[in-house]
C-alpha cells in the first residue's frame, strides 16, 4: 500500500480520467446537501475532492464526520470542472477528483483557531505551533529559509571555504552578552559556557591552517528578548587566513548576492556602500542607519558657538534634523515628548511656514548669521537638539526614523545594503567606567593606531565592520589581533590583569605566539537575513519554534524546575526562595 501517487497542487487538465491517491489535510469542507466538496492540502497545494454518494456511498457516509484539520487519504478519478466552475485563483481549479475511496488516517480536536484566520494571538500561535506551521505564511517562511541556506552554502563551498563544526559547550566567550551556563556532573561546581560564538575556535583553525573556514552555527546568548533577538540563533561564521578587509566584505556580498538569486530576486547592486561609522553616528545618529531615506542630521555646532540663545551656546554640540513638513504647535507637543523619551532636555524648533515665514520662539535669540544657517524651505521645519553628542546622536537618530516612518519617505522597495567601517577600538562601559571593546577583544586597531590602545584608547580606531541592511544590523567582523603582544596590551587597556587574562585566554595567548596568520572574518546573523528577505517583522516568524520575550519556550513550557535529585548529583544547592 502506498500513501499517495500525486500531490494535490500538482494535477491538472492533462490528468484528466487518471485515478490518483492522495493524502493530505481537509482545508475546508463543504456540504451541499448530498454532495460534499472538500479542499485537501498538503505542502504542495490545495486539490477540490467531490464526493458523491451517488458514485462512492460509503466514502460519502464517512464524509459527515469529516472537520478541518483532519487527515484523509483519498482515491479517485480526476474530472474536469464545468466552465462555471472553473476556479482560476487556484492552481488546480481546472479539475476536481471524483472520490471513489476515503479513509479518515487521523482526526483533530476541535481547533484553537483557523488556518485561515487573520489576526490570531501570537502567544495561541506558539503554544499550537504544529497547527500555526500548516499555515501558508510558516510553511512559505520555513521553505524560504532552506533555500536560503542551501544557497549560501553552496557559495561559501564554491568559494573555497571548508565547513568545520565547533564545539557549543565551551569556556565564556565575550561578545558582550551573559553566558547561559551549563553544570557539569562529571566535575561538580563546574559549569561549560554555551558559545556566544565560535570567535576563538575559528581563530584557532586559522592557526591550525585552515585557510578559509565557515559554519552554520547556533549561538547562545543570555539577553533581553527582541524582534530580532532570540536565546539561540544562528549565524553564517566564516573566516580568513591573509585577508585584507576587502577580501572579507566580498565574501559577505557573494553571500547577499548568491541568497538573492536563490529566490529568484535581483541581488542588490555590488559593492555595497561604505560609511564610516563617524560619519553614519553625525549624519544618522545610529549604527545601523536606514538609507532608504535622506533626511540628514546637521551640525550646528560651531554656527551656535557665541549664540544669545543660552541652550545653544552653553551646550557641548547642537544639531538639527530639516523636515519637509510645517508642523502644527500640537505636533511640535508631541515630538517634544518623543525626544524626551529618548533623553532630550527639550526640542527646540523654526517652522518655515508655506510663505517662507519663520515661526519660532527662538528666533528672536538668533543672530543673522544663525538663522541664515538654518534657512528652510517653504513648508519645513528645523528641529534642534542641543546636548552631549551622545544624547543629541540619540535623540535625532530616533526621531529621524520615526519621522521617515510617519511622513512615508522611506521608500519600502528599496534594498538599502551598506557596510560600516571603522568602529572605535573601546567605548567606556557605563557601569565600571572602564574602557570596554566596542565589538570584541580580538579586534585589530586600525594599522597606525596600535600605540593609540594605551595612550589614547578613546581615539583608537579598529578593522571592525558591520553589514546593514534597510536599518538591520545583519552582522559584523573585524580583522583580527594575530600578535600576542597587541593581544595583551588590548587586555591591559581594558584593566584586566595579567593573570586575569591568562585565566581566561592563556591558551589563546600561547596559540598567538605559534605561528598565527593573519586573519578576520564575519557573522551572518541569519534568522535576521531570513526575516528580511521574508518581509516579516520579526524573526519568529521564520524560526520554528522561537521563545516569547519572558524567555520560555509556549509550546513545551520550558524551562522547568529541576528535581532535587539532579540538583544533588550536580552539586546545586537552590537559594531558599527559589527552593
Ligand atoms: N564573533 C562575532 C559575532 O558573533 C563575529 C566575528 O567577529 O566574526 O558577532
């Protein structure tokens, strides 16, 4: 016995007379008083049954019990549909099958919502993901992401790069996130990191010779749940022996490209614009610009220098945001309070009226030189923040994507992909005030900028990237440190100890000192390049079976508790409120 001999969006007027088995889901099910129709489904469609107790009396009396969702295996003859009855919406609508046999392979309870309903609870999708998978948009999603990674990993082969899997279980990797941890029963009050990445490994491999290494990878990381965050994901990891930094962004737009012509979409132009990331922080105020739009942030900060109007002279830097749009004072209301959110003191403004007439509370305070500064078109307004460079880079970065957003200048068929470079080697960390990397310790100083680590940490500059895409940041890499003094010395800038460092990358350190190519690479985040090549918001949607922002897991409930038995044989003692 065989389950099926054709798959239901695959007949056509051809197969008219043939006899065909097919086994799927009912979709939907119709009773016409004698007659039933139903829509079987499986991954490759929809296929009309008909079943006529006229031809097939007993398939017919089974027909009544039929529900959505249940699994059928039918047998029957495909028949032509009558002109009027031709559905030109479905890629079977020429034919229906005539239904001699019917089995009922499996049944359904009762569903908690319909395939086809629009809006259903995200939280009611994920704890029934089984049924949410059957929907049009997971399956279209889940299949996409197969291609996708078939296609990259086509070209990372044609492309001389050797697949290496490496190990998950491992020592803390710092890429600026908590580890999740993992006892160990063999050595009891020890405890593996999960890899927040392969980092050291891949750089291993180059010492170990391999010239170009990738990986699919999954990635661990304890933080805060987001759009585009989750516990686990994976990552496209590559690296290079001897590359220049060049030879890593056009792997990376190989990739792009490759992954692009998978489905069968232009690949965006090649290659990519760069910016640099001072330039991307005045002029966007983000890291990870969205370029779909102009809409530039200004500096006024020498023109403000002597200014009357005290916010603008007392503060360290003034910048502006021009918006083709006169708003109203409730409008202006509203972006001010937006603006605090984001950490602004205030949000001073010029409309520009539609004469040319400027409408301002400031602009008695403004010397000439000043407002001809600020000159706007008709039916514009000029927004200031006047801050710290971080606060004000802040505050208009947000404002500048929520106003592309709300005036629709973001022009949404557009694919924005660009590259940053040149990235601050430290930034200082917030909570300790101590210098910290900006995207990891392995990181190379830009060449020259070597004896800046030290003296000057603040302007040291790096061989770090990052690659966006329509505002996303998909991923980063760098040139790595290959030498194990400039190794050292970035530990030293960082405060860590001599011994401190040694505790954590001794045997790196030594790998360093064994012959260590140069070397650099990347890491795709993948789920993110899904997402986007999707069109979906989020990356649960095209992730299987994703976690929700608490951090479990709806669909099987984890985490759990663990029993005190297996708490014993590990050595773990709970706290008393959490025993
Ligand atoms: N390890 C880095 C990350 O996971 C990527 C890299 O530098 O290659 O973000």
């Amino acid at each position: 016995m065989s389950w099926r001999n054709a798959m239901c969006g695959e007949l056509r007027p051809d197969d008219v007379g043939r006899k065909a088995t097919l086994a799927g889901w009912v979709s939907r099910r119709r009773d016409h008083g004698g007659l039933v129709f139903v829509d079987l489904r499986d991954p490759t469609g929809l296929m009309q049954l008909v079943i006529n107790p006229e031809r097939a009396a007993s398939a017919a009396e089974l027909a009544r019990e039929i529900r959505n969702e249940f699994v059928l295996k039918v047998t029957g003859e495909v028949v032509a549909r009558s002109p009027e009855t031709v559905n030109p919406k479905m890629a079977t609508g020429g034919v229906e099958l005539q239904i001699d046999e019917l089995e009922i392979v499996s049944r359904s309870t009762p569903l908690p919502f319909q395939l086809d309903e629009e809006g259903v609870d995200e939280a009611l999708r994920l704890r029934y993901r089984w049924l949410d998978l059957r929907t049009e948009r997971m399956q279209r999603n889940l299949r996409l992401r197969a291609s996708v990674v078939a296609a990259i990993r086509r070209s990372m082969d044609d492309q001389g790069f050797v697949d290496i899997w490496t190990p998950g279980l491992t020592l803390g990797t710092p890429e600026g996130a908590r580890d999740f941890l993992v006892p160990v029963r063999l050595q009891p009050g020890t405890f593996f990191a999960l890899a927040q990445s392969p980092q050291l490994f891949k750089q291993a491999l180059m010492v170990g010779g391999f010239d170009r290494y990738y990986q699919i990878a999954t990635c661990w990381r304890d933080e805060d749940l987001r759009a585009d965050r989750q516990f686990e994901f994976r990552q496209l990891d590559l690296e290079l022996a001897f590359p220049t930094r060049d030879d890593v962004l056009e792997v990376l737009e190989t990739v792009v490209a490759a992954s692009f012509e998978a489905l069968g979409r232009d690949a965006p132009e090649r290659p990519f614009p760069r910016l640099s990331y001072a330039d991307a922080m005045l002029r966007y105020g983000s890291d990870k610009p969205d370029l779909r739009f102009a809409l530039e942030i200004q500096d006024a900060t020498d023109v403000t220098r002597g200014s009357e109007f005290g916010v603008f002279s007392g503060a360290k830097s003034v910048r502006y945001l021009v918006v083709p749009k006169p708003f109203s004072r409730g409008e202006l209301g509203k972006l001010e309070d937006f603006a605090k959110e984001w950490g602004a003191k205030g949000l001073a403004y010029l409309v520009c009226d539609e004469e040319g007439e400027v409408q301002s509370p400031i602009a008695k305070f403004l010397s000439q030189t000043e407002l001809e500064a600020f000159a706007a078109a008709p039916g514009s307004t000029v927004l200031f923040v006047a801050d710290e460079v971080s606060v004000a880079e802040r505050v208009l970065g947000a404002l500048r994507l929520h106003l592309g957003r709300e005036l629709g200048l973001v022009d949404e068929k557009q694919d924005s992909f660009h590259w940053l470079l040149d990235f601050p080697l430290f930034q200082l960390d917030d909570g300790t005030g101590r210098w910290t990397f900006v995207h990891h310790p392995f990181t190379s100083p830009l060449d020259g900028h070597e004896e800046l680590i030290e003296r000057d940490p603040a302007n040291a500059l790096s061989l770090h990237y990052d690659l966006v895409w329509n505002g996303w940041e998909l991923g980063s890499g760098s040139i790595r440190i290959h030498r194990s003094d400039v190794q050292q010395q970035v530990f030293r800038a960082m405060g860590m100890s001599e011994e401190e460092a040694n505790a954590k990358f001794g045997w790196f350190l030594e790998a360093l000192q064994m012959g260590a190519p140069p070397h650099g690479g990347f890491a795709l985040g993948l789920d993110r390049f899904i997402a986007l090549l999707a069109g979906e918001p989020n990356i649960r949607e095209v992730t299987a079976f994703p976690k929700v922002s608490s951090g479990s897991d709806p669909l099987t409930g984890a985490p759990s508790a663990a029993g005190a038995e297996q708490l014993a044989e590990l050595g773990i003692r709970l706290l008393d409120d959490l025993a």
